[in-house]
C-alpha cells in the first residue's frame, strides 16, 4: 500500500487506526477514565480504503494497494 499527495508531495497522513484500551466504567458500563498505564493494542492498521488527508495540506490522498 502506498499513498502519494497530489498537492505537496508529502510523505505523511493521518487516517483511522482501531486500538484497544482499558477502561475504568461505572456500574451503566459509561466511560470514567483510562485504567493505569493502559497497554494500547492494535485492532486493526490503516487501510487502504479508509480516507487518508495529508498531515502537511490537508489534501486527500490518492492509496494504492
């Protein structure tokens, strides 16, 4: 997978990952804070078919598989 900017040509840019953490909830299972020093782990990575926005111009970016 490779994602280019048709604008700037930059090399960086934020999409969607899905990781997990642990959480501290009440008895209706509502947020209340991070548990500790939460291990993250990673669902699942960027992938190609999610929108990918250059970091530098904000342009969309083309991702090729």
């Amino acid at each position: 997978m490779k994602a280019t900017c048709p604008e700037c040509n930059s090399k960086q840019f934020v999409t969607v990952a899905h990781v997990t953490e642990d959480w501290v909830v009440n008895e209706n299972g509502e947020f209340v804070e991070v548990f500790g020093s939460s291990d993250t782990y990673v669902v699942h990575g960027p992938r190609a078919g999610n929108i990918w926005i250059c970091y530098k111009c904000g342009e969309e970016a083309k991702v090729e598989e």
